[in-house]
C-alpha cells in the first residue's frame, strides 16, 4: 500500500507511539482489504463507549494511547453506558459509573468530543456529499452513506480511533464508487405510512441481504426519522451499511440493471411487526433508537402534555438536541410527565437487564433485536401506543 512521507513518518513512530500504532492498525487493515492507499477523511464517529461492551482490557487500550494520542479530525463518541451526569436516577450502579466515567475521560484526554450520541448527523457533525469519513456506529454508518451520501465502511472502535489519530483511514470498500452498487432490489409493495413501518422493513429486509446493499423501489416520500429508523433496522437483523431508495437517495442511479427482485408486501409487514412482538405487559418504555429527532421530542410532547407516565419510561437522545428541546419547551413538558431524558445513553448500551426490567415497549426494531438478545421480551409499538401503554392504570 502507496504512504505518503507523511504517513510514513507517522508509521516510524516520528509522530508519537500512539499515532504509530494508529498507523499500524490502517496499514494491516489497508493489507488484508487489498487498498492501494490510505484517504484523508473529514470526521470521525467511534462506537465502542458504554464499558459493558468495553470492559476493563478496552479501557487500558484507551488509556495506553491517551498517554501522547491526540484527535487530528473532528471525532465525536457514540452513546455511553449511562447519562453522565443523572446515572443515579437511572438506577445505575456507581461501580459500573466509576469505569464509565474513566472511559469517557480517556476520550476526553484523546482530543474527542464527548457528544454520545448515535445520530451525530442531527448534532453538529453532519458531513457532506461525496466526502470521505470513518464512522463507527452501524445506524449512522447506513444514514451517512445512503441518505447523505458521504463515504464510510463500518469501523469498528479500534480502527475509527485510528482514523481520527491519523486523519486517514484505508481506501476500499465503500470509499469505492463500484462498491456502492446495489446486490438486491426490494419492490416495496407494502403502504409504508410510519416510522415503524420504515423499521420493521428495514428489519425485514436486512435479514435477505445481509452484507449487500439493498435497493428499494416504490417509496415515494420518507422522512429524516423514516430513514434514521430505517438505517438502524437494516443494521441489525443483517450487516447493511448501504441503501438505495430509487428516486429518493443521492446514488439512487447506480441502481440501474438492478438484480432480481424480491418484494415486501403488506403481510411480510404484517408478519414482521408480529414477530418483534412478545408477550407481556411492558414495565419500561424506551424511545429513541436511534437517538430521537426534535420532531419527534415535539410529537412526543404534544402526546404526553397534561398526562402522567406510570412506567419507567426513557427519552434517548443527544445532548443536543434535548438543548434544542429544552429551548422550544417540549422538554418541560416531558420531564412533567414523569418520564425521563437519557441523554448520553441509550437502552440499548445502558446496562438495562441488570435494572430488573422484563418487558420493554419501543418503537424500533433495532431495540427489539437487541434487548431480547439481552434477555428481555419486547412490545414493537408506535410511539402513540407506547405514550398509551405509559400512561395507562393498570
Ligand atoms: Fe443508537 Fe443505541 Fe439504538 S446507539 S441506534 S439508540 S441501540
């Protein structure tokens, strides 16, 4: 693989330890994917921040390169394991605080910005067209590639950490114009009138093309929180890191002379909600994953004005945005429900089997997969019908 001088200087450790071993981890990387060379990107995003995933052997790895590392791009964090300034009224132990708090500050002394959240592109750190990035978190990986049209492979934590300590990351995969072509056409037969609808087909579809790049035909319209809900479904039942919607999406052309199709008809919809859904009353209720919009925190707000929340119910989303929420005064509003913001965090990253929760309605397919691989059952469900299912005497 072709290095500058630069580069190689940064590979001979004349840059530092930490920007040595950045720059070993891009060149095996750049080896094993057969890239010819490394590309400059404009933002980071590393995944890999809740200590439930990180544990203690992630921690030192993150201090060891915190003793001279330093971000040369704007980085910022996914969502950590708790909020990090109310993990007491989430229920958090202050052991697993302790550590949680250790990572973050070995981000912090790495030059990243502490913003914990997963949908970085509605929080200041919103790339553009065509611009090469090194993303972490599956979600905005899917939404930056397809609906904005950035470039990025699916990094994980190590190798987003090296990206931002060099600058660059290797150039293959989805940095590659022949690599954004579509591998399966879906004819969306199915009306399609929610973001839980956008989420179960995102769901449903992930699992057919796995690794591929799906290519949707018959959407006509989608919504910011249509896609982001989208993005994540596709990323967890299968491995998707790119799609198309024809008409809609930025390279939606590529899709010309698209393979075979298959459909998604109604009763796949059907079949796809009913099998997110478990038995049981909820005695938690999630929002946000990913993150929640500030329509959403609107829509949100205007469903719970005057009533009163009976269940442990949790808000997820950016420090950002719930700034912008406390601004309009939707924030008020839901804080007086009784439900709670989980800024920093989310139900998923935060340590939620160890709470004593079993059931937990939620309106995206994304936390469904997760949470039952974590042990609990969930309840699929609009944000209407969590908001009644809150709110509702039992
Ligand atoms: Fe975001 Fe957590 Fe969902 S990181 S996409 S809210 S699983």
């Amino acid at each position: 693989m072709f290095l500058t001088k630069e580069e190689e200087g940064m590979l001979d450790g004349r840059h530092g330890r930490a920007t040595q071993k950045a720059m070993q981890i891009l060149v095996a990387l750049g080896k094993i994917y057969d890239a010819s060379r490394l590309v400059r990107v404009s933002s980071v995003q590393v995944s890999g921040v809740s200590y439930k995933n990180l544990g203690d052997a992630g921690l030192e790895f993150l201090d060891e390169l915190a003793e001279d590392g330093k971000a040369r791009v704007r980085t910022t964090l996914n969502p950590a394991g708790m909020s990090l300034t109310d993990w007491r009224s989430q229920g958090i132990g202050s052991g697993f605080a302790e550590k949680q708090l250790e990572v973050i500050d070995a981000y912090r002394r790495l030059g990243l910005e502490i913003s914990c959240t997963c949908t970085p592109y509605i929080a200041g750190n919103l790339p553009l067209f065509g611009q090469h990035i090194a993303w972490g978190e599956s979600s905005a990986v899917a939404y930056a590639n397809s609906v904005i049209g950035a470039r990025t492979n699916r990094e994980g934590g190590p190798s987003a950490l090296a990206a931002s300590l060099t600058g660059r990351t290797p150039l293959y995969g989805l940095h590659l114009t022949k690599n954004r072509v579509p591998t399966i056409a879906v004819d969306v037969e199915a009306a399609l009138s929610s973001p839980e609808d956008f989420s179960a087909m995102g769901y449903f579809t992930g699992k057919l093309a796995q690794d591929g790049i799906p290519l949707f035909r018959g959407v006509r319209k989608a919504n910011l929180e249509e896609l982001k809900t989208l993005s994540a479904a596709l990323a967890s039942s299968g491995g998707v890191a790119m799609f198309h919607i024809a008409g809609l999406t930025p390279e939606s052309e590529l899709g010309e002379g698209a393979p075979e199709p298959v459909s998604f008809a109604q009763k796949d919809l059907e079949e796809t909600r009913a099998f997110l859904n478990d038995e049981g009353i909820p005695d938690f209720v999630a929002l946000g994953c990913p993150h929640c919009s500030l329509a959403e925190l609107r829509t949100l707000a205007n469903l719970l004005n005057g009533r009163r929340v009976r269940k442990e119910f949790w808000v997820c989303c950016s420090r950002e945005v719930k700034r912008q929420s406390d601004e309009a005064g939707y924030s008020g509003i839901i804080e007086g429900s009784g439900a709670k913001f989980a800024t920093d965090t989310c139900m998923v990253v935060a340590p939620v089997e160890d709470l004593g929760f079993k059931v937990v309605a939620t309106n995206s397919a994304k936390a469904c997969h997760y949470l039952r691989n974590a042990g609990l059952r969930t309840r699929f469900m609009p944000m209407e019908e969590c908001v009644e299912e809150a709110t509702r005497r039992r």
